[in-house]
C-alpha cells in the first residue's frame, strides 16, 4: 500500500539552551493527527538530523514511537543517517526495535559516491540489516552533494535492495522524478519533497509528498490536493501561490529556521535551531508575525 496523504518533516522541540525537550513530542504526534497528517518523517533536515547525537536521535525516535504504538493514526519514518553506515545500521536496528514504519537514509556527503552503484552499495549495507523494514531513500543533492540521477539509482538498486520502498525527492529534475515514477512499472513509492511545488509533482503522479510546511499549513496543502483532484485548476494554482507567498517569508527572515517561527504562530513553540544554522532574532518576530497575518490564510494553518 502505498502513502497518499501529507507527511510532515517535524521539528525537534527545544529548550532556551538547546536541550531536546522530548516531553513536547507525544503533544506534537497529537498536534499533526488533529491535522490529517498521515506521516512523520523523523530526524530529518527539518528535524536537525545532523546536528543531534546518536543518543538523542535514538531517544527522539522512542517517543515517536511510543505515541504511534498507541494511537497508530501518524505513521513514523526515521531518517537513520548518514556518512557512516555502522552508525546507520545501529540507527536502523533501535528503530526497528522500537516499531517504526520504516526508515529512510542519506547519502553519505563528506566522502560522497561516485555513481549509482556506489551510493546503492551503501544503502544496501544498511537496508539488509533490517529486512523486515521498508527503506526509502532521501534524495536532497542541495544538502548532501550528491548529484546522482534517482532513475541511476533504482536501476543499480532494485536488484540488491529488495526492502527499497522509494524514494523522497526533495530536488528541481521533474524529468528525473517522472521517470522514476514509472520505473519497473510504478513499483516504487515516490514521495515529494518541494512543497512549493507540490502542484506539480501532483499533475506528474505523485500522491504524497514530505515536507517542514506541512507542519503548520497542513489544511492548505489538502485543499490544493482536494481541488486538483476536482479537476479546479485554477483554484489549485492559487493555492500552491499562497504556499510560494508563505514560504517566501522562510528566505527573508533566515532560512530553515524561520519554519519554528511558524510553529510558534500556530501556538506550538519548538524553540530555536542548533548552530551554526542562523535564528531569528527575538526583535524580528513581530514584524513577522504581521506579515504572516497580512497572508489572510488563518483558517489555511495547522489548529492546535
């Protein structure tokens, strides 16, 4: 079966310090069900994967888990690493033990692959560790350096990773995205990654996409969904544009970071990012805050 619906790249709840607030993350798995958010893409860039220890992605995974055991609504995926595979296999292992959903994984970008076969090579040293788990693959050149085609990868791939459930592509090459869609007849789950272009990715095929926005803009993404899928272009094309709108402000006031500020907007503070990656400044805030009012989309954000 595959995922149709919005998975949501959640953040990693934080204190004034920094610490990992874990206790936040069974009211966040509540705060993304109330929304319809069918996944939670775990430990990711969203999430500050790479900047968290080994000890604290584990114990994030815990509390995923814990809460989906109960209420099994929000499937969990966990980004288990990596530049080195040892530590993803371990990664892979804890969360197998734990009862994720499935676990995803990076290509390694300090001694990056050199071609397909290279970066299937590793994936599949991880994968066979946990053959019982549907693995997907975290396509973000942007971020890790890895310029590898997807259409290469599955290629080299769907021979000697027979647990490969697809890929999340979060990258710009529609003509690369669409032909893996059909690869080996449309085996493999290809869920998107850009949500400023959602729209069309969902024109190519795609019935699920991951994403940081998905977070706090849930309701509008489904009602993109639900008017392309009404065959409403136009109001579908007006939406993805109040996405572009609100997105933009992303740029303007930092980057990744900015994404918790919306939390806070919806009333559900995550804090701030790690360093070295840049925060708003406290001052800032409320200049932004008015410019996300000034997007008349209130009844478009995540309900707490």
């Amino acid at each position: 079966m595959k995922t149709e619906g919005l998975i949501a790249a959640p953040f990693t709840p934080m204190d004034e310090k920094g610490n990992v607030v874990y206790e936040r993350i069974e009211a966040y798995y509540d705060f993304l069900e109330k929304n319809k958010v069918v996944g939670a893409f775990i430990n990711g860039s969203t999430g500050e994967g790479v900047s968290l220890s080994q000890h604290e992605r584990m114990k994030i995974t815990e509390h995923w888990t814990a809460r989906s055991k109960q209420k099994k609504s929000v499937k969990v995926i966990n980004l288990v690493g990596g530049t080195s595979y040892v530590e993803c296999i371990e990664n892979a292992l804890h969360s197998a033990q734990n009862g994720v959903a499935a676990i995803a994984l990076l290509a390694p970008f300090y001694f990056k692959p050199g071609n397909a076969r290279q970066l299937a090579e590793f994936c599949a040293r991880v994968a066979e560790a946990v053959p019982q788990l549907p693995v997907y693959f975290y396509h973000i050149p942007v971020l890790t350096g890895c310029n590898v085609s997807m259409l290469d990868f599955l290629k080299e791939a769907a021979p000697i990773i027979p647990n490969l459930a697809g890929i999340k592509y979060t990258h710009e090459d529609f003509m690369d995205f669409l032909s893996c869609i059909h690869f080996m007849d449309g085996k493999y789950e290809m869920l998107w990654g850009r949500d400023e272009n959602l729209l069309s990715a969902l024109v190519l095929g795609t019935r699920s996409g991951v994403g940081s926005t998905y977070n706090y803009a849930a309701p509008l993404y489904y009602k993109l969904i639900e008017a392309f899928d009404n065959g409403d272009l136009p109001l579908a094309r007006n939406l993805q544009q109040l996405s572009i709108n609100m997105i933009r402000l992303l740029g303007k006031y930092g980057g990744i970071s900015t994404g918790k500020a919306y939390m806070k907007y919806v009333g559900f503070d995550c804090g701030e990012f790690r360093l070295p990656v840049k925060n708003m400044r406290h001052d800032e805030y409320k200049k932004f805050a008015e410019e996300v009012r000034a997007l008349n989309m209130a009844e478009l954000f995540s309900k707490l």
